[in-house]
C-alpha cells in the first residue's frame, strides 16, 4: 500500500543479511543542528511541530533531502516525551532549556493522577498520522524508524520533571519506592507496547528504544529497574504483530552507558543493540561471539566538531573494529548529534561511512 522500496539496506543489514556496505543514520538527525528546522521552530512550538503530520513530516524529511542518497533511514520526528503526555502530565519545551514537567510526579500517591489505561490512538493518533504521511512522501527512498523512550528513561523525567545530572529524585523513588516504581515502569511499559504497535500498523518499518539513562543505574538496579522493561516491550510487541498476522519489524534497543549488560542485552530479543562510546567495537564483538546481533554505532558525536582528518580516520577505524561492517552493523554515533554541528560536517562525515563502508 506503500511506495516500493528503492533503497532497504538497512533492513537487510538488521536482518543480519551480507550487504554490500554498511547503512548509516544519525541519532536526532532532525533538529537543531539544521538552519531549515530553526526556520520552522520560529512559528511554532516543539510539541504543536510533534501534533502537527505535516510539519513533523517535513522535518523527519529534511536530512534525508539535504542528504540526499547519504542516509539509510530516516525517523520520525516526535518526542520521547509524547508518552508521559499521553498518561496526563502536562510536559512544555522551553527554549534553550530542554522539557520541563510544570507538575512531576512527588511520591506514590501521585499515581493516582494518572491515566490507568490511556487510549493511545486517540492521544497520540497524531504521531501515527505523521508515520503514514511519511511513509507515503519517503517514496520508498530510505526505510521510516518509529520510536519511543524506554520505561526507566521515561520514569526519570516524569519525576525529575525535566533533564538531570544526579538523578536523585527519581532514584530515591527506587530505593524508597520500589513497589510503586516497578507499578509507574509496568504502566509506562504497557502504553509504550501499544504505541510501538500502533505505530507499526500506520507504517514503521524498525522501531528503536532509547534507554538514553541507563547508564545512570548500578548493574543491579538495570536489571531489577530496566532491564526487565526492555524485554517485556520487545516480546510485547512481537506478540502483538504475530497476533495481528503483520511481518514483524526489527527491533533496535539503545541503552546508553549500559555497556556492563551487554552480555545479557545479547539475549534479550532485540534484533539490534545501540552502542555508544564508551565500549570498544572490537570489545562489543568479542561479548557478541556468534550470537546473530546487530551493532548499531558507536562514534562519539563530539568528534564531529573535530575537523575532516579526525573524522575521516576515526570513522575509518571504527568500521574496521565492526569487521568491516558488511555483516552484523548498522553505523550511528553513539549518541545524538549536538545542536552545534556544521551540517557539512555531517555530510563529510556520511560520505566517509560510504568510503570506507565500501571497501574489500
Ligand atoms: O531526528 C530524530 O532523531 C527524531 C526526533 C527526536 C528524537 C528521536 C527528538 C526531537 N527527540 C528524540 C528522542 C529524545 N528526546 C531522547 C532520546 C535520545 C537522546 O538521548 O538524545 C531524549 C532523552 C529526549 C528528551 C529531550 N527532548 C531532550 C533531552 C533533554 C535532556 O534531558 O538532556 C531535549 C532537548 C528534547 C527536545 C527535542 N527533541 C527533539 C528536538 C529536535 C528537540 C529540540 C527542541 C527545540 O527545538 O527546542
């Protein structure tokens, strides 16, 4: 019902098929690093841009046509933040501030303010709006990403009621809490599989969790707080697409500093782990052995800021330390890009990915 895809690289890579290079997208490839995203962010406001397909179409398409033939995906421009909307909280971007919750969640009772079982289609049918009209203006160029937050990330900002360092607000939820955590993770976790779903079903064709604070929890705590969250989703999801008779879509887990799991994340039913930084590719293969996951990764997105010799060699190496990524890679940095990029770095940056992709 869709354009015919020209270009499935990506999926092909995700499915741990040979391919003839490795693809490449950029986590937040739409955004403030863009002088033609400023241009719409002056009319409207972040969310009315999420609320609106049509704008949020426009932006999920704006690195794809700046970076025309460059970029293997492109995802859907939206917010992690749409689901605690979506539960009743009131959450507003401020300028140069990031998202601010004007009432977060303070203790236990607190949960009783929100919305038990939230109509997803009906709140955020906006997004899945926005999936399909992509979907249909991508002309089947690049495959579309849907996404969502993962339920421990989610949870940190419903109750730090915006961005943190220390994190204490919400892990003195977990350590004073634990009960009524693990009921705000199991509400969250059960919205967020009916949004993965839903978005499926309007056009998504790989879906990634961002874990962007795992890094944040002991070893311990991931896997009592998070950990447990992931998989439910990923199972959550793959059963509801069997059920619903739909192929099912690859699945990309990002659990940002969370290196110490990534033994376990190998069974956890993902199809594809998101590395950042911190762990050395060869590293990452090695705890891989023959396990049939996909890396996704794993540049520091500050090297961007390095000039064209450092990225050239550092992306250079980093596809030799993935084998040469023709099999078991997809290449991302191993984080967002940041709002001060040159945007022609970013292409010097896609063209080397291509390069040194293509070799041997
Ligand atoms: O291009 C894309 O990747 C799609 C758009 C996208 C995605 C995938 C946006 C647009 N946000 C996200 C995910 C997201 N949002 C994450 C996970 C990825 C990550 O760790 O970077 C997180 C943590 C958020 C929350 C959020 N929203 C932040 C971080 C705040 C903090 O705690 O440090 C910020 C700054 C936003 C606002 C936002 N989201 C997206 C854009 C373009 C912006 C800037 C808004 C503006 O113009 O003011």
């Amino acid at each position: 019902m869709y354009p015919s895809m020209k270009n499935d690289l990506i999926l092909r890579a995700a499915r741990g098929e040979t391919v003839e290079r490795p693809p490449v997208w950029i986590m937040r490839q739409a955004g403030r690093y863009l002088p033609e995203y400023h241009k719409l962010r002056s009319k409207q406001s972040f969310f009315e841009m999420c609320q609106t397909p049509e704008t949020s179409c426009e932006l999920t398409l704006q690195p794809i046509k700046r970076f025309d033939g460059l970029l293997d995906a492109g995802i859907i421009f939206s917010d992690i933040l749409v689901i605690p909307q979506a539960l009743g909280m009131q959450v507003v971007m401020l300028e140069q501030k990031g998202p601010h919750f004007p009432e977060p969640l303070v203790t236990p009772e607190d949960l009783e303010k929100l919305e038990k079982v939230p109509n997803i289609p009906a709140k955020l049918g906006y997004v899945m709006d926005a999936i399909s009209l992509t979907r249909e203006n991508l002309d089947g160029k690049v495959p579309l990403l849907g996404f969502s937050g993962a339920p421990w990330t989610i949870m940190a900002y419903m109750i730090e009621g915006g961005g943190s360092k220390a994190f204490t607000k919400a892990k003195t939820w977990l350590f004073r809490y634990p009960e009524a955590s693990h009921r705000l993770l199991t509400m969250v976790t059960d919205a967020t599989i009916v949004y993965l779903t839903q978005q499926v079903y309007a056009g998504a064709q790989m879906l990634q969790i961002f874990d962007s604070w795992a890094g944040e929890l002991s070893p311990q705590d991931f896997f009592e707080f998070s950990y447990p969250y992931l998989v439910k989703i990923c199972e959550g999801v793959k059963k509801e697409l069997k059920k619903s008779k739909r192929t099912p879509v690859p699945m990309i887990v990002f659990p940002k500093g969370a290196w110490y799991a990534l033994d376990k994340l190998c069974d956890s039913g993902y199809d594809v782990i998101g590395l950042d930084w911190t762990i050395d590719p060869r590293e990452a293969v090695r705890i891989r052995g023959e396990r049939r996951v996909i890396f996704q990764g794993n540049l520091d997105p500050n090297i961007l800021y390095g000039g064209r010799e450092i990225i050239e060699s550092r992306t250079k190496e980093m596809i030799e330390a993935f084998n040469g990524g023709k099999q078991g890679y997809i290449i991302n940095l191993g984080h967002g890009i940041t709002p001060g990029v040159n945007p022609d770095d970013v292409r010097f940056f896609l063209e080397q990915c291509h390069k040194y992709g293509s070799q041997n």
